[in-house]
C-alpha cells in the first residue's frame, strides 16, 4: 500500500512524491498538464507556454532527464533526512515562485535535495532559503521574512525566482547535458518576462552562465567578450526590440559563502536594493 504522509502545515496527507493536481498548496499542475520526458518536448511545451502559470505547471511534472527524476524520486520515497522523515516530499522538479509580472528575475542553480525537492517552493525548507527570503523581505520584496513550507502565506512581489536547473542533482552537481536539457525553461522564463524585465540576478557562475545562455539563445545583445561573473558585477543586455535589461552578479546563497562571511546579510541587501524597482511590498 502507498505510505502517506502529513503536509507539514495543512495536515491533508500525500504519497511522495506529489502527484500533479492532488491538492498540494501552490501545485501549479492539474492531472491534465502535458509532461516532458525529452530534451525535444522540453523545448516544444515550453515554446508552447502561453504564460507564466502554464510554463510553471509544466516544469512541475518534466521527467526529461531520466537520471535526475530517478533520484529525485529516490530521495522522495527512501532518502529523506532524518529530521523530515514523516513529511511527504514534493519530489518533482520546483516551478519558478514569486510575482508574474516582475521587474527582477533571480537566477538559482538548482533545488536542493531536502528543500525544494521537499516543500515543492524555490529555497525553501534550508538554510540557504533562510538566508535569502530573510534578505527579500528586508529589502521590499517578500511578505515573510521566512519560507518554510507551501501555503505558509509567502509571496513575493517585484521578483520572481527561477534556477538554471528545476531538479534536485546528486551532489548539487547537474551534468552538461541535463543543464542543456533544462535550459529550454528558463529561455521560455526569460522571454515571457521580458516585456517588463529590468534586471536578471543571478546566484553564482552557473545561474549567471545560464542566464547568458538563454539570452542569447532569445537573440538578446550580449557583450562580448563573454561577460565574467562575479560579485556585484554588471552588464547591459538589449533584447531586439530594444529593451536594456541588467544582468547583475551575486555569490549564491548556499551555506559554504554564508557561513564563512564571503556572503553577508548586507551584502546580499545590497545587490537586492540595487536591482529594486517600483511596487513591492512594505518590509
Ligand atoms: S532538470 Fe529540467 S529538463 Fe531535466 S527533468 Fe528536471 S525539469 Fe525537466
């Protein structure tokens, strides 16, 4: 018989991993939403996603990358952390979370294996999602200072986050191939977002090199040479219709640069506020 579990905060229980349309709080997908299980049909539904949701619930329920959604699934079912043990885990890849229609797209690597790959919502359930939602709601843009399970009431307003891969990887480490395979996703992000896209804020070299990767797979100007990241580092990006959109830099949140300083809270707040435009909401 299938085991389930407690949702951490509803209490309504759920098979890991959660199937699509079972009543999970945020779930984008329906049983309806079509799912991936190739690079080419990655690239077909999500150059067929006429918005933001439709794209989010299909990246919800991709298997096009069968080595990912076997250990995904893996750890789902028989690799939870001790401390999470009776919690149902998501277990599928994480949609993008935040504002629809923002100004600031957040570029992550990827999610983590007992996070995201738990709670089904980008940086949340660990200490690198504590560290960053504590940091967007000082600066403006989140409603809590804290994320730690889906239908806590978390929403963020002027920004939207994305990552370069949507699946757990083992060892935190995607292979060419399957960052290939993803990158159709955030191409698809990125251009739906670009009518009113003022900045990409990406965490670490990876987020950054997908970033550079999609836009100019959309035909967007990229400097050249190919432009080098780093801390606080900017450059300018123009889409064909003329549109400048900043591509700024940031050390990734996870707990090897938190821990250490070589990332600190205001740090962090500055990039934020440098990238703020309008609207948000009040910290
Ligand atoms: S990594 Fe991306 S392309 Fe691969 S299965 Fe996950 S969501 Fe699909």
């Amino acid at each position: 018989m299938e085991r389930l579990d407690p949702h951490p905060l509803t209490g309504d229980l759920f098979p890991s991993p959660v199937p699509p349309g079972g009543g999970w709080p945020g779930d984008p997908a329906t049983t309806a939403t079509p799912v991936a299980g190739t690079a080419a049909a990655v690239r077909r539904l999500a150059a067929g996603s006429t918005g933001v949701p439709e794209l989010q619930a299909r990246v919800s329920v991709c298997r096009a990358c069968p080595r990912l959604v076997r250990w995904r699934e893996e750890v789902a079912r028989s690799g939870r952390r001790a401390s999470f043990a009776h919690q149902p885990y998501w277990g599928r890849p994480g949609p993008s979370f935040g504002d629809p229609g923002a100004e600031v797209l957040l570029v992550g690597l990827a999610p983590a294996a007992n996070g995201t790959n738990r709670t089904g919502r980008m940086f949340t359930g660990d200490s690198s999602g504590d560290f960053l939602y504590a940091a967007l709601h000082r600066t403006g843009y989140a409603a809590l200072p804290t994320s730690v399970a889906s239908g806590d009431g978390q929403a963020l307003a002027g920004i939207r986050i994305v990552a370069a891969v949507r699946c757990a990887p083992p060892n935190n480490a995607p292979t060419p191939a399957e960052k290939e395979t993803c990158s159709a996703w955030l191409q698809r992000d990125l251009e739906l977002a670009a009518p009113r896209l003022r900045a990409i804020l990406c965490l670490g070299a990876i987020g950054w090199g997908a970033a550079v990767a999609a836009a100019r797979g959309l035909g967007w100007t990229v400097p050249s040479p190919r432009p080098r990241f780093g801390h606080a580092a900017e450059v300018p990006l123009q889409t064909p219709e003329g549109r400048g959109i900043r591509l700024v830099g940031c050390y990734h949140v996870s707990p090897h640069n938190t821990f250490t300083g070589r990332l600190t809270p205001g740090m962090l707040d500055d990039v934020l506020r440098s990238v703020r435009g309008g609207g948000g909401v009040a910290p």
